[in-house]
C-alpha cells in the first residue's frame, strides 16, 4: 500500500509550524536578555510574591551570566526566595555559599539573618494548638543554629538593620533552650537520676543565664546535690539562689503517683 503524496503546500506549512515553535520556544528562555534585564524580570516576580517564578529567572541568571554584579545581587535574593518559598534546606545551602564566597560583602549580615530565620523554631502546629501542648517538651531541633546565626548578626554586625530583630528572636530562642533543658532535668529528677539532672541543669544556667527557666534550674541543682550528699556543694547554690531570688526555696520535683520509677 503506497502513501499518497502530501498536500503541495503541507509541508512548508509544517516547516512554518516549527518555525513558530521554535520562536516560542526561544523568547520562553529570553537566551538574548542581558543580565540587567533577567534580574529586573526576576525582582518583579519577587515583588508580586511569585517566588517560584522568581526563583527560575535567579538561577537563570546565576548560570549564565555568574560573574556579574547582577548574578551576586540574584543569589542573595534567592536566599529569600528560598525562604518565602519554604524551601528551608535551598535557602540554608544558598545563604552559607554566600557567606563563604562573599565574606566582606556589605550585605553580608542579611544571609546571616536569613539563615537564622530559616531555622528559627517553628510555632506549634495543629494538633499541639488544639491540644495546648507545652513547647518546652518539643526537642528544639534547629534552635542552636538559629540562635547561633543571630548572635553572629548581634555580635558581628550590630549597626546591621537586621540587629534589633536578632536579639529580640535570641531571647525568645535562650528561653525556649533553657526551658527545654529544665524540662529535661526535671524528668531526670523525678526519676532520681540525680547525676544527670544536675548537668542538664547546670548546663541551663551556665548556657542560658537570665532565662526565667533558670530559677527552677537552680533550685533542681540545690535538690540533686543534697540527694547525692554533696553538702558544700548545695550551700553555695543556695546562697547563690536566696541572692537572687526573694522567694524561700520550694520543694524539689515531686514523682507523679502513677509512676513508680
């Protein structure tokens, strides 16, 4: 069975078809736009909250044009797009490649701060809403690191605009640690593991002095070093603890009467 010829004029229809593909296909990639013009591109779609989009014309822009002022400039704003896209792991990645690449950039402290911002530790989801769980039980998986990334904003960078924000999420962030860890020296107690919640804490007050948490960090201290007969040890905590705080010395922790260990 033979085919029968095409139309006279279907193929250069055809070739007229993938001529206009292929059109659309090269003003899709913008191969001819000049980085100038990719990052502005790029700057509208963050603007509008199109950080997907926004994303593409960055990457875009830092693969073909990577040496350029406008490349530099597209990967601290991808941090944020990252970011604002909740692509925490992209963000952490691109904001350290800065850091290391562009140690003396004048902007240098916003790729710290928007590490810290990646790690800062999350508000409690549904179920513990609904549930009023308490946050001081939940392991505080990336808190060290947001809290570290701020203090380097503080410390390094205190005239930065960034600074102000920083300190005030360390202070929630040394607070929630210090809770955490009394939580932790606590069950230790109740448990009469004395050792270990002696060292838990200790480590909330030597790492997070000025927490409220630390006051009941000391007094679990006073409790542990009488139970494990360490008499001089527990007379300086005491009056370390009734120089400090004018309310007398409360009871230790005591076991629930459901637990028998």
């Amino acid at each position: 069975m033979f085919l029968s010829r095409p139309a006279r004029g279907a193929v250069p229809a055809l070739c007229l078809a993938l001529l206009a593909l292929a059109g659309c296909a090269h003003h899709k990639t913008a191969p001819n736009l000049s980085p100038g013009e990719i990052y502005k591109r790029a700057h509208k779609s963050l603007e509008a909250y199109d950080f997907n989009s926004a994303i593409k014309q960055y990457e875009a822009l830092t693969a073909r044009y990577p040496f350029t002022d406008e490349a530099r400039q597209a990967r601290l704003d991808l941090i944020y797009a990252y970011y604002r896209a909740g692509e925490g792991e992209s963000a952490t990645d691109a904001a350290e490649t800065f850091i290391r690449e562009n140690p003396t950039h004048p902007r240098v402290d916003y790729a710290w701060y928007i590490k810290g911002l990646v790690d800062f530790d999350k508000p409690p989801n549904a179920i513990e809403s609904l549930f009023r769980a308490d946050l001081s039980q939940r392991p505080p998986v990336n808190a060290r690191k947001s809290f570290a990334a701020f203090k380097t904003v503080v410390e390094q960078y205190p005239k930065s605009e960034y600074a102000h924000d920083a300190l005030q999420r360390m202070v929630y962030l040394r607070n929630r640690l210090a809770n955490y860890e009394v939580h932790v020296a606590r069950y230790y107690y109740k448990r009469g593991a004395y050792v270990a919640a002696a060292q838990r804490a200790r480590s909330a007050l030597d790492q997070f002095d000025g927490a409220p948490a630390t006051q009941e960090a000391l007094q679990i201290l006073i409790h542990c070093y009488d139970q494990l007969h360490l008499t001089e040890l527990a007379a300086q905590s005491r009056e370390v603890y009734a120089a400090n705080y004018t309310a007398g010395e409360p009871a230790p922790p005591k076991k629930s009467w459901w637990k028998f260990w």
